[in-house]
C-alpha cells in the first residue's frame, strides 16, 4: 500500500515523529528481551577474529558511521577507519585481509557505497552492511546484513533511519566489546539499559516542539550558520549542519568544537548562530570554553544540552534547550532529534520544498 502523511504536513515531519518507535522496533530486533544480549543474524566469521574496521558511506548514512568510529574504538577498542565512499573506492588502502567493511545504507542502492563495497570485498574483507531496504543490491552482495525495521523513509533527507543506523551500531559496538573480551559484564549491562531507555527518552524530545520553533526563528535570519560538537556528538553537529543546507538552503559549516579556534572563528559576529551540541558528558567543558570564545566575539549561542550543562550554559547562550539526561553513549542517538527538527523548522519558516529539496535525490544511484 502507498505510503501517507498520515496527517503530518511533511514526510519529513511525519518521519521525525517515528524515531522513537523506530529506535525501539530496531532494538527488539537486535537484542533478546530476557537476557538483554545482542542477537546478530549468523556470522560467516568470528567477531573475536576481526584485527580492524572500515567504514564507509555516503551522506547522513557516512555521520551514522562516524558515530560508530567513536563506538566502536573507545568501548570495544577496534582500530577503525573511516571515509566518504567516493573517496574511499578510489583510496586504495592497504588492507589485512580478514578485515571488517561495514557499511551504511538506507537505500542499499548508493552508487558510491555499492563500488566500495565491492572494492572492499575483492580486497579481502568481510562485508558487513547496515541497511535498511533489505531486498536492495547492497544486501545481496554483503556478508552479512544488519536489518533496522525503520520502514520506508520517503522524504529525501534522511531522519528515522539515520537513528535506526545509530541504534544498530550501538548494538554491534556490544557485542564486538564483548567478542574481543575487552568490556564486562557490568560496562554491557550498563550501556545496554542505556540503549533500552531511548524509546521514552526520545519520546519526550517532542514537548520541546515550542523552543526548538522559537530557535528556529533565530536560524532563520542567518546566512550561515556554525554547528560545533565533540566526540561522538561532533558527527551529530554534522548531521545538523548537512540536514540544515540540504532542506533550508541556509549556508552551515559543523566543526569538532575545538577545532574551531584554527579557521571558522574569524567568520563568528553578530549575524553567525552557532548551534551547539553538548551534553554534560566528561568533553563539556572544554566544548563550554570554546563556546566562550565564540561569544566573546559576538556569535549567538544555540545550544541542545541537559539540565547539568543548562547551568552553565544559560549566561552565555542565546537559547538552551534542555534535553533529558542520558548516558554519554546514547547521547548522539537522542541529540539526532532536536538537530534535525531544528532543520525541519527552518526550512518550514525559508518555505522551501521540506520533502523533495531542490538538486538532491532520495537515491544516488549514479557516481
Ligand atoms: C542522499 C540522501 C541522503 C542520504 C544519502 C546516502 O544524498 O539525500 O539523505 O543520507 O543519499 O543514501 P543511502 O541510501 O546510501 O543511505
């Protein structure tokens, strides 16, 4: 049956309200309600035997990796590497073989990705793709696919199968920190009811709908606009900053908070919201010094934070949103939200065509 708006205005709009039924469909998938240990599809290879990771994509797909990269080094110590699959197809890199390719796709069609993956393949590695149209070319050359139950996304930029890819990684970071026998039982229990309490947590993001509007307003009005974040939200500020220009045409730049000082600081004035992403994990401060440098300089805090990092915050912000508090691992999961409702009503406010962006495609299925 052809897919409605079911009243939403947008497919777009429709799609962000799905993520927390999407994060938590994909969890019951991957993960055994009674014993709460991930259950992957049945491996042609050994997790334990993986000596290092590449990851590849395209677009928010390539953000969703990034996040993994964070994943998948700090807890289950994976050496990993990650690029574009345009650039990556044509790198040539020195591969052992036995390697893992892990690769992100909604679409499972992506010109890009699919000659990585092939490229990848003939070098030796074991494929492993991250997919949510499970029938796609994609899926019928991996080693293995890991599916997401995030069901047709038709708006062109990426929202709920952006958070199913995160959820999925998540659950692999898991059980790849186990296989390698470098994270307890406690850590696992830990970072698992985590994960379990998205749902909820994300369900509350949507009484936020007034501040991010009103957020909005101020976006709006800007030619260009900074998105800073660190560690695994640093992707999240790219999510935002892609999301922003692919549906609102508003010019964005995200950069690692700290990288900051070395280039986008001399374009901060008046007339530059800088869009934070910070949770009041272990990196907070450091991301709070730098965005006291940016309002010394005139730049408009916009900040996505919890209640902890609000304190801090509120003297020098413009606007701070605060989230629930959730453990620093889910953090780009549950930021995802806000950041790309923000986007969502910026372009609302442009008048811009939110589900069918000018020049861009659901599927790039050419290079
Ligand atoms: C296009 C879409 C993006 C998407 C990217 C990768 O650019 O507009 O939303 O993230 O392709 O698509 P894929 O299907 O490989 O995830």
């Amino acid at each position: 049956a052809a897919v409605g708006k079911d009243g939403y205005r947008h497919f777009m709009e429709k799609e962000l309200h799905e993520h927390p039924s999407v994060i938590g469909q994909t969890l019951q998938r991957v993960v055994d309600p009674v014993t709460r240990e991930v259950v992957l599809p049945e491996l042609p290879f050994a997790l334990a035997d993986i000596p290092r990771a590449v990851i590849t994509a395209c677009g928010s797909a390539y953000y969703a990796g990034y996040v993994a990269r964070y994943w998948l080094e700090a807890e289950a110590r994976l050496p990993v590497d990650i690029d574009v699959a345009s650039e990556l197809r044509y790198r040539n890199p020195p591969l052992t073989e036995g390697g893992l390719a892990l690769l992100i796709s909604q679409s499972g069609e992506t010109a890009d990705t699919l000659a990585a993956l092939r490229g990848l393949r003939a070098s030796g590695q074991h494929v492993m793709s991250v997919l949510n149209v499970e029938t796609s070319t994609m899926a019928r050359e991996s080693d293995v696919v890991l599916g997401m139950d995030a069901g047709p996304e038709i708006s062109v930029a990426s929202t709920k199968a952006f958070t199913a890819q995160l959820s999925v990684l998540a659950a692999l970071t898991i059980a790849m920190g186990r296989a390698r026998g470098v994270m307890t039982p406690a850590r696992q229990q830990h970072l698992m009811a985590a994960l379990l309490d998205l749902p909820s947590e994300a369900e509350r993001i949507f009484q936020l709908g007034e501040q991010i509007r009103a957020m909005a307003h101020i976006v709006a009005k800007a030619r260009d606009v900074l998105y800073l974040g660190r560690g695994s939200c640093f992707p999240i500020a790219l999510e935002g900053a892609l999301k922003l220009k692919e549906i609102s045409y508003i010019h964005a730049e995200a950069y690692a908070a700290g990288e900051m000082k070395h280039g986008p600081i001399s374009l901060i004035d008046d007339t530059v919201p800088i869009v934070a992403v910070a949770p009041s994990t272990i990196l907070f401060d450091k991301t709070l010094s730098n965005l006291q440098e940016a309002r010394a300089r005139g730049g408009k805090i916009l900040a996505f934070t919890d209640e902890t990092g609000a304190e801090r915050l509120r003297e020098i912000a413009e606007a701070v949103i605060v989230l629930p508090h959730v453990d620093a691992f889910v953090a780009p999961i549950l930021y995802t939200i806000p950041v790309q409702m923000l986007a969502y009503e910026v372009a609302l406010l442009r008048g811009t065509d939110v589900d069918q962006p000018r020049n861009l495609a659901k599927s790039v299925t050419v290079e």
